[in-house]
C-alpha cells in the first residue's frame, strides 16, 4: 500500500523458486498489482512452502484471474552452470519482467540481493536486460510471507515449475522428479549414483 500511496500505479512482486534444486531450471515470478487488485486478493494466499499443492493450484488460478498482470522467466540448467546461480536468478527475472505487458512503476523483490542488477554489469553484457534498470526494486526479507505481490509471484512460479519437473519425470522416470521436483531427497541421490546425470541436472553442483 505504501508504494501505492507514493504515487506508483503498477507494481510488480517477484520472487523466484527452484534455488536450492539440483535438477531442472530456476524459474522467477512477476506478479503486477493495482490499488484494485488488493482488494481482491485470493484466500489462504501466503508464501508457496506454506501451502499444500492442491492449495497452491487452487490459489494460482484465483490469481490468473485477478492479478493485472503475471510473467514467469526461466533459466536452465545448462545456464546455471555456465554462468553460476546468481546470474541465472538475474536472466531468469529479466526475462520475466520482458513478457509483462503492462507498465511496471515499482518492483517488490523477494529477499535481501538485488539479483535484477547483475546482469545489467559490465561483466555481463552479452545478457538479455528487460529495460526497466531504472525502476526503483525495494528488497523485503521475507516477502512472500509479507507481501501479496511477492506471495502471489512466489506461488504462480512455483506452481508452474512443478508442473514442467512433473511432465519431465515422465520422460526420466528413475529420478523421481514427479515427488521431488528436482531436489536432492535420498531417493534422487541413490537415483543419480545408479543412473547418472540427466541433461536437466546442474551438472556444476556437488550432487
């Protein structure tokens, strides 16, 4: 609300899932409000680890209807490993923020690192940057317990990144993705010791 009150009409909350994962891609959430969408925010909408997933699917496709905007950008495994987490965090973000059609005045980000801003270094300019370097980003600790539009990012990415580890479990059905969504349970790592790597696991981390 306070950012509302300042003046900005459009603001996005984005949080990412898929961090800690050895498998599959790191996907972040954009999640755009309006002073109109607070005053329909879903039931039971809080940060993704906090509800069950037929909760989480449930509260997802309440916000495809209300949300005035939502994107979600990804990046994979192979990125990951190129260009280490962080920067995939920040590729995966811009590529977010890019596929939102409506103006974005102010950004809610999910945590205590502007990842937004690495990509936007020198160090990386060969990296796609989605044109909103100049929007103010206001980090919150612990934002998709705080915040409706970083809880609203935080479940839609995480809804849809368990729908994509689910679909490529059937096709590498030895992993267990389908249960575990690509992260490192006992059951993947004696999966990994007998069958080896895939090409959707990060092959740089210790797993």
């Amino acid at each position: 609300m306070e950012l509302f009150n300042l003046g900005s009409n459009f603001v996005v909350g984005m949080d990412e899932v898929g961090r800690g994962a050895g498998a599959g891609p790191v996907v972040v959430g954009a999640a755009s409000f309006t002073l109109d969408t607070l005053k329909s925010i879903p039931r039971g909408l809080d940060d993704s680890k906090r509800l069950s997933p037929k909760k989480r699917v449930s509260v997802a496709e309440e916000l495809s209807v209300i949300l005035n905007d939502y994107a979600v950008g990804y990046a994979s495994p192979h990125e990951i490993d190129q260009r280490g987490l962080s920067v995939a965090l920040s590729i995966a973000g811009h590529r977010a923020l890019m596929s939102l059609k409506s103006p974005i005045d102010a950004i809610l980000l999910d945590g205590n690192f502007n990842f937004l801003e690495l990509t936007t270094s020198d160090l990386y300019s060969d990296l796609p940057v989605s044109g909103f370097e100049e929007v103010p980003v206001q980090l919150v600790v612990s934002g998709d317990s705080k915040c409706a539009s970083i809880a609203s990012a935080s479940v839609i990415s995480k809804v849809l990144r368990d729908k994509d580890m689910i679909e490529l479990a059937d096709v590498y059905p030895e992993y267990g993705w389908e249960a575990n969504k690509g992260y490192m349970t006992e059951s993947h790592r004696l999966a990994i010791s007998r069958f080896g790597l895939s090409p959707h696991h990060r092959k740089s981390w210790k797993i």
